[in-house]
C-alpha cells in the first residue's frame, strides 16, 4: 500500500503525510514516493520515524532504523537517477523491518554533495549499513535497482545491541 503525500517540503512535513492511524496499527508496509534532491534524506527519516512510532517500535530502534533510511536514500540521491521509492515492510509478525530504496539506476554524473566534498568525507554509507543491518542486498531490474537493508525491531537481540553500541560509539 502506497502512503500518500501532499507536498515535497520538509516543512509542516507532519500535515503533509497522510498516513492514517488505523493503517499504522494493523498495516505491514508503506510506501513513499520521494523527490530526487538532498532535502529528501531529512523527509525519508521523519517518514521512518512517524510510521514506526505508529508501530510502536523503541526509541532506540527507530534511531538506528533512521540512520539506515538516511544511508540507503543519500546513495541514491547522490548515484542513482529518479524515480526514488522508499519502503518499510514488517516481516516476520512484526520482528524485523525490511528498508528499500528503490531508485531508476545507476546516474552518469556524480551527485553535487560527492562532488563537493574530499573522498575522505564520504563512501562509507553501506559500511554503516552493513554494521546496523542484519543483512544487505541489491534487486537489479530494468528500471532501476531496489537497495535493501533488513533489521531486527526487537530490541536486546545480538545484532540490535550491536547497532545501539555503534551508534553510541560515535560511528
């Protein structure tokens, strides 16, 4: 089920979401269209944190989800070409989320933050990915790629304590 949305900008982004509390509750997936620019990456987390607090997922999980979304949707913003789709999805009765960012491809050209930044500065994205993430792929199609990271919701499970140390340490 596709959430909808009335407006791009991050401002008023909470009256700007349509997604209703019912579906919230009782819904396994959303999914959210986003705008191929930088400002997309702060909307996809509000996104991430609005529906997995209708989940009612912890605090500390929904930080780590939150960095995951921002992860997986900075690489396409910065290499991949339009559309961008972001997609939360419960598995498992609720006991792991599934992340996608779906995007149309691989860009010809760098994206404006890559290119304005040293190579020291960036390129760790997927690092962080695969340390959160219990696990990390790639769905290739003929429009586009589908980026996927999937992580517990539990927390106090091995790989969850895991991710709220990274985090704590700083990254």
């Amino acid at each position: 089920m596709y959430a909808s949305s009335r407006g791009s900008s991050d401002a008023g982004f909470e009256s700007a979401i349509a997604f209703p509390a019912s579906y919230l509750r009782a819904g396994t997936e959303i999914a959210q269209s986003l705008d191929h620019r930088s400002e997309s990456v702060c909307i996809a987390r509000r996104i991430a944190r609005a529906v997995l607090t209708g989940w009612h997922v912890g605090d500390e999980r929904i930080e780590v989800i939150a960095l995951l979304v921002s992860e997986l949707v900075t690489n396409a913003v910065e290499h991949a070409t339009p559309p961008i789709i972001l997609r939360l999805h419960r598995e498992h009765g609720g006991k792991q989320l599934w992340i996608g960012v779906s995007d149309g491809g691989i860009a010809l050209t760098k994206g404006s933050w890559v290119v304005s930044c040293t190579s020291d500065e960036h390129g760790r994205g997927l690092q962080i990915v695969d340390t959160l993430a219990v696990a990390r792929g790639t769905l290739s199609g003929p429009d586009g790629s589908t980026h996927w990271a999937r992580v517990l919701l539990q927390e106090g499970t091995s790989s969850s304590s895991h991710a709220e140390r990274f985090l704590r340490a700083g990254a």
